[in-house]
C-alpha cells in the first residue's frame, strides 16, 4: 500500500501547493474587479476552446506521457506570466491581472483532473475506497504548505510575482512523480496474469469431461492504449449515460453553492477588509483553515465514513450541510458566520465530497476518465461558473437582495442535491459490485 500511496501523495502535495500559492493572489484580483461575472465567462469560453485541443493532445500521447506534457504546459504558462509581468509598465496592468485570473482559475481544472484521471486509470474501485483519503491528505498538507507562505510573507509587502515563481518548480516536481507513478502501475497491471479457463462437465455423462473450453477471450486493449481523439466522445457520453448525467448535474448544484458563496466573499471583504496586503493575508489564513479541517477529516473520517455508513450517506452530507449553513446565513448575514461557513463547507468538500466523487469515477470505462471527466472538470464546471455568476449579479441587481436573499435563493438547489447525491453513492456500489 505504501507504495502506492505516498508517491501518488507526494505528486498531489507539489500540484495542491502550487495552488494555494496562487489562489490568494487570484482572489484579491477579483474582490478588487468589478466586473467578475465577465472574468467568469473568459474563464468558461476559454475552458471550452481548450477541451477539443486537450482531446487532441491525450489521443496522441500514450497515458505515461500526459502527466509532464500537460503540467509542463501549465509551469511554461505560469513562467511567461513572470516575463511579461517583469516588463516596464505591467506591473498594474489591469488586463493582465485579468488574464492572471482567468488562468489561474483553469489550474486547479486541469491539473487536479489530470492528477486524478492517472490515479484512476491505476486504482480499482476498493483500493480507491482505501487509499484516496490518504492520498488526499497529503495533498492537504501541500495545500497548507502553499497556504502558510502567503500568510506569513502578505503583510510584508512581498511581490505576486515571488508566489508565482515558487509554483512553477512545485508544478514540474509533482509532474515528474506522477508520471513515475503512472508507469509503475501501468507496469503492476501488465504483471497480472489472465484469468484461467474454467473446464465444463457434461450433463450427459455423469463423471465425463469434456475437452477443455474454448480458452476465456482476455484479450484488452494495450494497458497503454490511447485514448479516442474526438472532443465529441466525452460529451456523447455525459448525455448517453445516465450515471454520468448524474454526477455533471451534482457538479452543478455544487458549482452554485460554490458560486454563490465566492460572491457572498467578494462583498464581504471588500466592505470590511480594504487593504490588499491583509485582504491576502485573511484569504491564504481561511485556506490555511480550510487545509487543517481538511487533513483532520481526511486522516480519520473518509475512509471510516465510507465503511461504515456507506457511499451514499457519505456523498450526501455536503449537499445537507450546504443547506443548513445557508439556512444560518439568511438568519445571522455576519461576516464571522461567513467565514466560518465557508471554511467548513470547503473543509467538508475536501475531507469527504472529493473523495467521494472521485471514487465515482472508478467504475467507468478509461474513454470516461480521460475524456468525460474532463468535460465534467472544465467545460461543466466553468460554465457552471458562468451560469451561476450571471444567475448570482441578474438576480442582485433586479431584486436588490443581499446576504439573506441571496442565501435563500440558494436553498432550495441545495435541497435538491441531497437525493442526487444518495443516487450517485448506490449507483456506484451497484456497478463497483457488478
């Protein structure tokens, strides 16, 4: 098991570091932006555009190879940000601000997918109940590392760009271990031996046997085998399979909640926090917060929860909690409540969702994991975003609700997540037993 575990936690450590050292930074952007509904959209177009190119470019490289193409593409984004941000007059530019944000809000969708995608495509369904939590976990204390050196150096003036260049090495060691990671459990499956050809005994004849069967059809398609290059095949089966609708409309009853929190965010901190350098300091603590809870549940109550109450009930505790903590925020419109429900929701999505919906993904086919989960991570997702932003400032602005309004416009979302998720959780242990 350790094997498994700690170097595919070690490349998760690096990748979740490297994003929390840039999420504070993207944040700030957008509480200074007013118009963050219109970055949401960049963001969503932009995701779009990408997928039919990132189809094109898993079709054409064996799955050992995606995990340094497609993270070093990010690390060389990340550095040409710090060549033009270097160049006279860029240092306040508005419109590169923007496009820092816009990118940094594709990272965790393609990163943390392609991490997840490998992993999947290594792990079985009840290894993965095992071992993801664990996995996890490290990967938390990454994000705490990245959380801890943007809270203690925000109040000292220090540059964006420093966070920046402290990502870029984090994001090409993680892509170097888990493409290690990758080819030994390509190599462990082609290690196992196929399965022996039972021998039939004729009905006819007591105590005769017949010759032995025709020997059992094991033949797969290559443990490496590419995957389809048509952009078309991930969405066909997002509609096609009911179980994969499923988890895209969960995604997006998450995404509104996540939504409408993140605005609930902006006008909060923009009232009572004016500072930047403290705006940050406050964010990287609340993802320090949210990385804490986070490993403590991760260490003892994903993988217990999951045995003893079963997926279902596991996969349904977020979508009640997010109920009941917009339920308190209608009543108690406080900034403490705020950021108390904040720091436990993502807490709880992190200790218990995520590993939830990726074991999810253990039992579909690897079409699904490299080219479905993708649509769900980044095209679904962001355009969720997009919805849920438009939805967010249409609603504001024609009914002039604040923080209780909004809250209850949200409720009733969440209250149908509760069963989506149940659903999920049995259709996963139904194929997982099948």
């Amino acid at each position: 098991m350790r094997r498994e575990v700690f170097p595919a936690g070690g490349a998760l450590f690096c990748l979740m570091a490297s994003y929390m050292l840039l999420r504070p930074v993207r944040d700030d952007i957008g509480i200074e932006s007013d118009q963050l509904e219109l970055l949401w959209t960049w963001g969503g177009g932009i995701s779009l555009a990408m997928m039919p190119l990132y189809a094109r470019l898993i079709s054409r490289l064996p799955k050992r190879l995606l995990p340094m193409r497609v993270l070093g593409t990010v690390a060389a984004a990340l550095a040409a940000f710090l060549v033009v941000g270097q160049m006279p007059g860029m240092e306040q530019d508005v419109f590169l601000d923007s496009c820092f944000y816009v990118a940094s809000s594709l990272y965790p969708m393609f990163v943390v997918s392609v991490f997840w995608s490998c992993i999947s495509e290594i792990t079985s369904s009840v290894r993965s109940k095992r071992i993801y939590g664990t996995v996890m976990a490290i990967g938390t204390v990454g994000g705490m590392f990245g959380s801890g050196i943007v809270s203690l150096t925000a109040d000292r003036e220090i540059h964006p760009d420093l966070y920046i260049m402290l990502a870029i090495p984090l994001v090409l060691t993680g892509a170097g271990i888990l493409r290690r990671v990758m080819l030994d459990g390509l190599a462990r499956r082609q290690a196992v031996p196929p399965p022996i050809a039972p021998i039939e005994v004729n009905a006819g004849l007591p105590g005769e046997i017949d010759a032995p069967n025709k020997p059992l059809d094991t033949t797969e398609a290559p443990v490496d085998e590419r995957i389809s290059h048509r952009f078309s095949s991930g969405l066909s089966r997002l509609v096609q399979d009911p179980y994969l609708s499923g988890i895209a409309v969960f995604l997006l009853l998450f995404v509104l909640g996540s939504g409408f929190l993140y605005f609930l965010q902006r006008d909060f901190l923009r009232q009572w926090v004016t500072d930047r350098g403290e705006r940050r300091q406050l964010l990287a603590n609340m993802d320090l917060a949210v990385q804490a809870l986070t490993l403590a549940g991760q260490a003892g109550l994903a993988a217990p929860l999951i045995r003893w109450l079963g997926l279902p009930i596991v996969l349904g505790i977020l979508p009640l909690f997010t109920t009941l903590g917009f339920t308190t925020l209608a009543v108690f419109p406080a900034l403490g409540v705020f950021v108390v429900f904040y720091v436990a929701r993502r807490a709880a999505n992190f200790a218990l969702a995520k590993p939830c919906r990726e074991t999810l993904f253990t039992v579909v086919p690897p079409n699904d994991r490299f080219l479905t989960k993708p649509v769900l991570d980044v095209a679904v997702y962001r355009c969720g975003d997009v919805g849920v932003a438009w939805l967010y400032a249409g609603i504001a602005k024609a009914s002039g609700f604040g923080v209780r309004g909004m809250s209850l416009v949200a409720i009733p979302f969440c209250l149908a997540w509760i069963p989506l998720a149940m659903w999920l959780g049995r259709k996963q242990e139904q194929r997982s037993a099948a």
